[in-house]
C-alpha cells in the first residue's frame, strides 16, 4: 500500500489533467518540460487545508502555459501556389480610347443653351420691328401702350390704380403684343398677352398689371402663335379672383386678331 495516498492521487491528477488538456494538442517538448517540472518539484504531505486551493491554481496555471507554448509554436500554413495552366491565354490590350468628337459651339455651353439663345434673339428682333412698326404709324391703329397700363404700384387688385387708367374701362382699344397660353395651346378660348415674350421666358416675368387677358367671342377659338399680334376689342378694368388670389386687372374683350409680319 502506498504510504503517502495524497501524493499519488496529485500525481495522478496532473497527470490526466496534463494528458486531456494539453497533451494532446501541445508540442513533444512542452509535454517533456511540464512532467520535467512536476517531478523535480518537491512533494510534501498536506498538512493545512489550503493545500488543495494551492494545487487547483498550479494545475490551472500549467494548462495556461501548455496552451501557450502550444500556440507559440504552431506553424504557419504555406501559401499555396498557384495552379499553372496548360494553355495560357494572352492577355487582350485595352481598346484605345476614341477622342469625344469637337462640338461645333463655344465651350460652357450646350445646344440646348444655344437653341434658347436664338429664341431669345428672335424675340427680341420681333419686338424691335413691331416697336419701329408703331413709331412709323404703320399700323392700321394706335395701340395702346402696356407702360401706361402698368405706371404705377401694384399691391392687390386696384389698389393705387391711377383714375385715368381705371377710366379706361369699357373703352375699344388696340394692343400690339404676344400671346401666352394659359392652359392649351390649340383651341384656345381665351389666352395672355404681354408686351415682350423675353421678359416672360428669359427674363423678370411682368407683374399682374403688366398683362392684359384676351377673351375671344363666344364660339371662337384660335392657336398658339409666336408671331406679335395686332388686337382690338373692349378693355375691362377690374380683379379677377380665383381661389382668393388676384390672377389679373385688365381684360380685352377681343374683336379682331391680326398677325403682324417681322
């Protein structure tokens, strides 16, 4: 019988705790060194009771160094080397770049830039001409003018309306102008018109003053034309309110549209 049971049991705990924990996985030379340590170490008989919690943090602390080394020295995997082909294809040359083709207007512009600088240009050159048209007295009546129409402030409705210009209500006069559509642009009832088409496209738009509403008869329509007209009929001076706003001050009550050349 062995005289002193306590020092085989630890015997035989670290040995299967070094066999299950870290002797399966760890290096041949870090099992040699550990049992190297166990059996030079001196045994003595437990004669406290913290013998047990002392051996609990050894054994702990020698599974920690066993998994260590073993991960010290574990080595790393080779890369692996790339297949080699039988037939390797040649690598294909980019396709040259073609130069974007020159474009045929200035640089910081676009066709789309341009087109509407000619329209710009036209109307302008069309206003011009109607203007020498009414400075020559060629047309067949003295128009009235949109600045004496809109001499004044406007703040809502005939609000600073000047007299002389409310007096013209119910008067047969004639305007030269252009024709902005309200809704459609074919068969239309009744449509805008203002003095200059630039200030509505490309410009400041005209105030409410600035633009007088052409009705047509009743049973009559026309289309949308760029060309300046040449329109007579009976001026009404009043606000028209829709859905609480003013939307316009002047209307003519049209009796003749004629197109004027340019």
């Amino acid at each position: 019988m062995n005289p002193n049971p306590t020092e085989a049991v630890q015997d035989r705990h670290l040995e299967l705790m070094l066999a299950e924990l870290g002797g399966r996985d760890a290096p041949a030379d870090c099992r040699e060194r550990v049992a190297s340590a166990l059996a030079g170490a001196a045994r003595t008989r437990p004669r406290m009771r913290l013998l047990r919690p002392l051996v609990a943090v050894a054994a702990a602390g020698i599974v920690v160094a066993v998994a260590w080394c073993a991960r010290g020295q574990t080595p790393a995997a080779a890369p692996t080397p790339p297949t080699p082909t039988t037939n390797p294809q040649p690598i294909a040359s980019a396709a040259p770049v073609k130069p974007a083709p020159k474009e045929n207007h200035p640089k910081g512009t676009d066709p789309a830039d341009l087109a509407a600088a000619r329209g710009a240009d036209a109307m302008l050159a069309a206003e011009r001409k109607v203007a020498a048209m009414v400075a020559d007295g060629k047309l067949p009546a003295q128009p009235m003018s949109f600045a004496r129409l809109s001499d004044w402030d406007y703040t809502n409705g005939l609000v600073g309306m000047p007299e002389d210009v409310q007096a013209l209500a119910g008067t047969t006069v004639t305007f030269v102008g252009f024709m902005l559509p309200i809704d459609e642009v074919t068969s239309m009832t009744q449509f805008l018109l203002v003095q200059s088409l630039w200030s509505c496209c490309y410009g400041t738009p005209p105030d409410l003053h600035e633009i007088v509403r052409c009705v047509l008869p009743a049973g009559q329509t026309t289309d949308y034309s760029f060309e300046p007209l040449l329109l007579t009929g009976t001026l009404t001076v009043g606000p028209t309110v829709e859905d609480g706003y003013v939307v316009d001050v002047f209307q003519l009550q049209v009796s003749t549209i004629t197109p004027l050349p340019y």
